[in-house]
C-alpha cells in the first residue's frame, strides 16, 4: 500500500528557456551554413535539452511498505524521529550556513516546500534527510503516520 507518492518534475515555464537555450546554441552553430551542419546541431541539441530536463524532473518521492523512499534512496520509517513541514523561508534556514555537512539532501530550487526528517539511528551518522516537496505537510503526515503504523505492528508482533 502506497501512502504518499509525488514526482519532483520540472514546471512547465522552465522547459521554455531550456529548449530556448537549445534552440539559439543550435542556430549559432549552423550559422547558415548547409549540409550537416544546417540540421545536426537542431537534431542533437533539442533532444538533449528534453532528456537533460526530463532527468532533472525524475525523481520520485514515496512513502510505501513502511518506507521513505527518495530517488534510489530508501529510509525505514522506523529510524524517523521527527518529520518538519518546511516552507521557503524554513527550507532556505535548514540549508543554510548551519546546514550539518552529513545531511541527505534532495532539493530542487522551483518547489518551494521541503520536509526535513529527523533521525534516530544510531549506526548512521546522517541526522536528518531535507527532501523538497511540493506537498510538506501532507508527506510529513504520510512519514509519521507510517512510523507510528510500523510501531505498533512492531509491538504487537
């Protein structure tokens, strides 16, 4: 069962000025010229643009099977201590020049919110996890509801 799913893809008004991008790069390297030269930099550079944009907006953030999961990343929701809503001003503070070094951060700069889990495992020197979100309260509500689901199926077993 899937809790909380969300994909971190890039907004629709970003993929202007990086196709844009592409397209004036490709037009100065063909310069009116003919041949190869007139249509190979159109017919590499704007693909590149979309798969480079496409892989920016990837990553999937899920909370599912008592886990966080975060890209490739996965937490067990048993090692959360505490899970705080951030907004621009909260990520932008937890980021910072305070920020610890050991911190797990996943942040894109055009979604404003952001979550920081707090953890209590004393094997990971990680001591928390900042994941942008675009949705903060409901993902911190999703972590905490399947850590305290996983406390007490852990109890009862």
């Amino acid at each position: 069962m899937e809790e909380y799913a969300e994909r971190l893809t890039v907004p629709w008004w970003l993929w202007l000025p990086g196709l844009g991008g592409a397209a004036l790069l490709a037009a100065e390297i063909w310069m009116g010229s003919t041949g190869v030269r007139a249509w190979l930099p159109f017919a590499v550079l704007l693909p590149l643009a979309v798969a480079g944009l496409w892989w920016v907006g990837r990553i999937r953030v899920r909370v599912a099977g008592g886990e966080l999961y975060v890209d490739d990343a996965h937490l067990p929701v048993r090692f959360v201590a505490d899970v705080v809503p951030l907004d621009v001003s909260g990520r932008r503070e937890v980021l910072g020049v305070g920020a610890d070094p050991l911190a797990f951060v996943v942040q894109r700069p055009w979604i404003g919110g952001a979550v920081q889990v707090v953890l209590d495992d004393p094997a990971d020197p990680t001591p928390y996890w900042v994941i942008s979100s675009r949705h903060p309260t409901e993902l911190a509500a999703a972590v905490l509801a399947a850590r305290d689901a996983a406390a007490v199926g852990g109890a009862s077993r």
